[in-house]
C-alpha cells in the first residue's frame, strides 16, 4: 500500500504539462545559477559596507563566527560604490522572481514523489529541496518586504536575512554540485535557437527519465516553450521596469512603481527620498532648536559647539548621493559642512584621524548611532553637513546637523547628530 500513491499530486499522471522536462528546467537553472550567484556576492557586500566588525553597535547579526571571515574595510571610493552594488542586489532580486516561480513550478512534481521518503540518502536528499525551496521563499520574501519597508516579521531584517541567506546558499552549493551534469545533459538535448522557433503546434514532450520533471501522461500543449519563456521573460522585464528607476534615479525614478514612495518631501533643496522622518524617530522641537548642541570628544579633550560656532568653521563641500539598503538611491546631492578630519583635528586628532563613533538625538528606531572607520575620517569629502543644495538641512533630513560619507550605507549617514566621539572605544 505505501508503493501507491494517493489520489492527487502524488500520481504521475496528475501533472499533464508538455513542457515539463529536465530542458526547460536546466534553462530556468542556468539563469537562476548565475543570478543568484550574484544576488549572494552583493549581499555579502552590502553586510560588508555596514563595517559589522568595528563595533558592536554596527553590527545587527549578533554571533556571525567564522560566517564574516570575508570582512574588509569598507572603502570610501568609488563614492558610488554602494549605490551600485546594493542597487543591483535589490533590482536583479525582484528581477529573479517570475524565473524563481517558473523555476518552482517546473519542477512541482518532484515535491510531490511518492514514497515521500524511500531511504536515508533520499530523505537527505528531500530535507536539502527543502531547505533550499524554502530558504529561497524566504530570502525572496523578506528582502520583497523590506524594499516596501513592511516589517512584519519577527525579529530584525538584518539578522533573519543574513542567517537566512548563509542556510539558502548552502542549500543551493549543494543542490548544484549534484545537478550540474544533469543540467548540461538536458541542455544539449534540444537547440535553444530550435525552440525558439517551435510553435506550439509543433512543441512536443520530452521523453519521461529518471528525473521525474517529464511527464508520463502528456495533455496537448496549449503554449509552446517559447511562449513559456517569452511570458517569464515579459514578467522579469516589466518588474525590471517598475524597479531599476529607484536605484537609476533621475527622470527614470517616476517609473519606480515598487519604490516606496510615501517618505518623499516633495521639491526644493531637500526634495529628495528619506526613510525616517523627525517625527518618526522621537525628534523633538528642543532636540534641534536652539539649545542644541554638538559636542566633539578626543582622547582627553572636549569641545562643545552651537550651531553658529560649527557654520563658522571651514565649510567644504561634496556632491554624493543617499544610498539606502532598500536599494532606492538619490542622485548626487550638493552638501556643505565641516570635514569630520578637521573636527578631529579640534580635540587633537590631527595626524592620522581615527575612527569616530557618531551619537543622535534619534529617540526611536534602529541606528541611532554608528560608528566610522579611519578612513572614512580621513576622506576629504566625509562631511558633518549643515547644508544641502544651497540650504540649510530640513528637519527630515537630519537639521541640525548629519553625517554624509561617500559610499557609505544611508543609515549609516546619521541625523540629528549630537555628539562625535573620535578614537572611542571598539
């Protein structure tokens, strides 16, 4: 009795598309192996640029271990290197999408094989689909959620999607190690420029194997496999449409039907995105009035500065874009403000800067205050910026003062800055 399956999904028969097979399959495969891939190395920076390993405080994946071995000094040139490499990340993830379900349904069968288990390398075999099915439904997912800045699930975005990431990719390691010769096979069983121009007229099944992905009981084709890759293809190409503008910027940021577009504070000087507005954060009238003020620590030595006293300082300035982990980014903005290298050079810090660690008036939230490498110091155009685009910082942008740094993740360019402690404790 357990050697026949029940009615439904776990009967050969019941799955009666023509087009199932190991070719269409190892197609979507293919794509899916060099997309993923990359999807996976720009991950793997976007953690990097956070500098997880200077601090504690810059750090939300807690117990990484031998997980952050690949961890370097985040660079600040290219001044839109972050901006690049976090926006491909996000745009080619929600590109993936329609080729992940393409993918998940040409394989359907194989969810359902009967027995479910059949011995101990078959059941390591099906806890690895899972794994790796599941990783990816949930990679996919989370990051979709967080690019709407919907946090519904429990516990930080950061540390489910890095730990999350870490479990799929091994899943995914493995699960091509085996199928790689499989998936050369079927793809030099037919012509690609062959199927392209089969209708579905002519489409006919492949030949059920070993695999289980052909079906034994074929319905007539109501699509041919070009029409199946066109409608991937017109599905992957539309979300590319509707995506890649938020990243792009520009006259292309109006076609960014998926950016979140609620935090944006309309025209003018500081018409530009935003995630978090002053009031969202706790920011009080008092925090950025006229009582406020920066302090700047050294080892030993404190200043304390009104917001007239740091306009009276040397003002430089800098055109670099806000690039966020959402993957939308601005375009070059025009700050003005105080190198943070001079304001370390006030409490003796002159020669060889180091690091700082950055403190708000942010009452509510995540990264209220981060901390900087060295060489993000010493960068000429990392700037506390009073002004942007030739007016004084709105309160949403960060009044009285912010943090910009090129290349530097947007949460990471804190507002509302309240004190500099440089070559604070890591």
């Amino acid at each position: 009795m357990l050697n026949t399956p029940p009615p439904g999904p776990t009967r050969p028969g019941f799955w009666r598309s023509p087009l199932r097979g190991p070719w269409l399959t190892s197609v979507f495969g293919l794509i899916l192996l060099v997309g993923i891939t990359v999807l996976f190395v720009t991950g793997l920076l976007s953690y990097a640029a956070y500098n997880p390993n200077l601090a504690p405080g810059n750090d939300k994946t807690p117990g990484k271990g031998w997980l952050g071995f690949y961890l370097f000094s985040w660079p600040t040139s290219p001044y839109w290197l972050y901006r690049l490499t976090q926006g491909i990340h996000v745009t080619l993830g929600v590109v993936l999408i329609p080729i992940l379900l393409a993918k998940l349904w040409s394989v359907v069968p194989k969810l359902f094989t009967w027995p479910p288990v059949r011995s101990l390398s078959h059941a390591l075999e099906r806890l690895s689909l899972l794994l790796l099915v599941g990783g990816a439904l949930f990679e996919f997912v989370t990051g979709v959620l967080n690019i709407q800045l919907h946090y519904i699930f429990p516990g930080s975005f950061y540390t489910l999607h890095f730990y999350g990431a870490w479990v799929f990719i091994g899943a995914f390691v493995v699960h091509v190690a085996f199928r790689i010769p499989t998936m050369a096979r079927a793809l030099r069983s037919r012509s690609f420029r062959g199927v392209v121009r089969t209708p579905a007229a002519r489409t006919t099944p492949e030949a059920a194997d070993d695999t289980g992905l052909a079906t034994p009981h074929p319905a007539p084709p109501t699509m041919s496999r070009r029409g199946a890759l066109g409608l991937v293809g017109a599905g992957s190409l539309a979300l590319l449409v509707v995506t890649a503008g938020q990243s792009i910027g520009g006259a292309l940021r109006k076609t960014a039907l998926l950016a979140p577009h609620g935090q944006e504070p309309g025209k003018g000087p500081n018409g530009f995105q935003i995630n978090k507005t002053a009031a969202g954060v706790g920011i009080r009238a008092r925090d950025i009035g006229p009582d406020w003020r920066l302090v700047v620590r050294g080892p030993g030595r404190e200043r304390i500065f009104t917001r007239a006293q740091v306009l009276a300082l040397p003002q430089h300035t800098a055109a670099l874009p806000i690039a966020c982990v959402e993957g939308w980014s601005t375009d070059d903005q025009h700050w003005s403000g105080v190198r943070l290298s001079d304001l370390a050079a006030l409490v003796g810090q002159r020669q060889s800067p180091p690091g700082v660690f950055v403190e708000s008036a942010q009452r509510e939230g995540a990264f209220s205050s981060t901390h900087l490498r060295d060489n993000q110091v010493r960068d000429p155009r990392s700037l506390l910026a009073l002004r942007v685009n030739g007016a004084d910082l709105s309160p949403d942008h960060g009044y009285p003062a912010r943090i910009i740094v090129p290349a530097n993740p947007g949460v990471h360019n804190t507002k509302w800055v309240t004190r500099l402690t440089f070559g604070a404790a890591q």
